[in-house]
C-alpha cells in the first residue's frame, strides 16, 4: 500500500515494514514496526508491508540492501 501524505503518524495492529521517501527518491526511511507501535514520518510517500519478503524486494527496486 502507498500513502501519499505528509506528517503521517500510524500505529498498525499488526508487523508492519515501511519504506519513506519523497518524490524523487532522494530521502529514503525503511523501518519495522512491531504491531500496536506508534510510526511517524514526515515523508510524502508512505509503504507499508506486511510481508517482510515484499519489503526486502522492493528496496532492491529502489537500489537498497538492508542489513
């Protein structure tokens, strides 16, 4: 799921995987988040994954190996 919103604060109810960025992919955030965790940005585009693999693909997408 994408968000595009600014400010965005977010407490999911289950793990949730987040990639943050902006438009041009200049500043990038990619974090987990146990459930009932309290998640702030202050990026325009949010992602949220509840499937770790997904989360891990999709940062390869963006050029980014976490560790």
């Amino acid at each position: 799921m994408v968000n595009k919103l600014k400010d965005m604060i977010e407490t999911p109810n289950i793990d949730t995987w987040f990639i943050c960025r902006n438009e041009d992919n200049t500043v990038i955030h990619y974090f987990f988040i146990a459930a009932n965790q309290e998640m702030a940005t202050g990026q325009p585009i949010v992602e949220e994954y509840t499937n770790e693999a997904d989360w891990i693909e999709r940062l390869k997408e963006l050029g980014i190996t976490p560790e």
